[in-house]
C-alpha cells in the first residue's frame, strides 16, 4: 500500500453550475480511480480485488468492519488502494465518505453503490415500531446513500473530464417481490430507477450508469442459510441447480464499468441464471 496521493481537483462546490462538453480524454480501461462501497468482505471485497487486479486504484469503503476491510486492503493487487471508512446512512457521512476516497486515490473514475442494509421485516409478525425503524434504515443506506455517493462522484467526474462510470447493485427481488424483506425489494427498486434516471442525465457528460440485479448468489453472510433442505431450495430456483459466486456478480460489473460498456448505460442487468425471467 502507498501513501495517499492528494486529490487532484477540489471538492466539488453544490452550488457551481457545470455544463455538459467533449470528455477530455478517452475513458481508460486500467489505472481508473475505484470507489467501492460496501467492501469489507462478500460481493464488495470480490470487487475490489477484481478492479485492483485490473490495474485499477481503489477506496475500500467500509462502515463498521474496519478490521475486515483492512483484510480486503490486505488481498489487493497492487498499489496504491485506500480504506474509505464511513456512516453512509447521513449526507454528511457520505460526503466525508467520497472526500476520504477521491482524497486517497487522486480523484474518482468508477463508483460502484454497493453497500447495502437487507434485515428481515414481514409485516404480519413485525410491530409498527420496528417496521418503521427497518423501513428508514433501508432507505437511507440502500436509496439515499447511492443518490448522494452517486451526486459527489459524479460532480467530481465532470470537473475531471474524460467521462465515468457508476454501477449500481440492485436486486433480482426489486421485480420479483421480497416477502419478508420488503423494503429491500422496494429500495433496490428505487435505485435501479435512479440509475436510469442519472444515465439520462449524465450522458452528455460521458458517464455510464448501469445496475446489475442478482439473484441469490455465495457469501460468508448466507452460507449457513445455503446448508441443508433451504439450501437445497434456493438452488432449485435457477434451472442450473445452483446459486452464483460473488465473482460472477463482480465479472458483470466489471463489463460494465469498462470503455466497451458506454452504450450499455441505462440498462439494468440481470444476473439470476433464469431464476425469474422478465420481459
């Protein structure tokens, strides 16, 4: 790990007007300043490690684990990568979340919204108390936290020309419901619309904004659910007979934070091995 490069370009101004030109370089397939949010260990570590082992500098983002995210750190190729610890639940969290990152790598090339809540909240056996309470947890870390990383990245991308990336990491439950966890299909949802909404927008700019949606796939997190007659169950849901790897979901993303991937933007991928198909 190298010492923190200074940010090459100041923290961009709310109130500054910035007007769409002519990126000023070509969108690099290597060397891009990474943001991953979420990284300490499952899906975000798998991509950090895949970025880094791209060539690629990254921020490690964590929030409470800092000891796993130093393990992630620790695992990636190369040099020059950052941990960018934070509470993404408030903007003011996210914005000293994106100042540590853009400040440790030099500036901001990809952001990748993964950090996530997922808490179980059925409605018929959850008080109004803890819906509530489980209902603004999701919201603020699932949909606001990749609105804001989404705004303080961007902004730092059209001050640095040469067009972006942003993929965000939705979900298969955001079209296929999620019964007992229903504000994590609602905010995925919410964020797969948000993506559409900023590719639209960002465009002109030369940045990309993509979300992929998986279905089930490993992590440390649901391994003890993959064990036994649920295990077998969940399997059963794709026609190929098992769930996908972290780093199958970090492949696609990977594509879609690459030069190739420009007119892709606006799309929501789906990575669930035909285990719900739409139209």
């Amino acid at each position: 790990m190298t010492s923190p490069t200074p940010s090459s370009s100041p923290t961009p101004s709310s109130s500054t007007e910035l007007t769409p030109s002519a990126p000023a370089r070509t969108f690099p397939p290597t060397d891009r300043r990474v943001l991953v949010s979420g990284a300490s260990r499952g899906l975000g570590r798998a991509l950090a490690q895949a970025f880094a082992a791209n060539g690629d500098r990254v921020a490690v983002h964590f929030g409470s684990r800092r000891e796993e995210a130093e393990e992630t750190l620790a695992s990636l190729a190369g040099s020059g990568h950052v941990l960018a610890g934070g509470d993404l639940s408030t903007p003011a969290g996210a914005r000293a979340v994106a100042d540590a990152a853009a400040g440790g790598i030099g500036g901001l090339d990809v952001l990748v919204n993964n950090a996530a809540v997922n808490l179980p909240h059925p409605l018929a056996t959850t008080s109004y108390e803890d819906w509530a309470g489980a209902w603004q947890s999701h919201v603020s870390v699932n949909l606001l936290a990749t609105a804001n990383l989404s705004h303080l990245a961007a902004r730092r991308m059209i001050e640095q020309g040469g067009g972006g990336r942003i993929v965000n990491v939705g979900s298969r439950g955001a079209f296929r419901g999620e019964p007992d966890h229903p504000a994590y299909g609602a905010t995925k949802a919410a964020v797969h619309a948000l993506g559409q909404s900023l590719a639209v927008h960002l465009a002109p700019y030369g940045i990309g904004v993509a979300s992929v949606a998986p279905g089930f796939f490993e992590t440390e997190r649901v391994a003890h659910r993959l064990s036994g007659a649920e295990g077998e169950a969940i399997r059963a849901q794709s026609p190929f007979g098992r769930v996908a790897s972290a780093d199958e979901i970090a492949a696609a993303v990977m594509w879609l934070a690459s030069p190739a991937a420009e007119w892709a933007s606006g799309t929501v991928l789906d990575l669930n091995g035909a285990s719900y198909l739409r139209t």
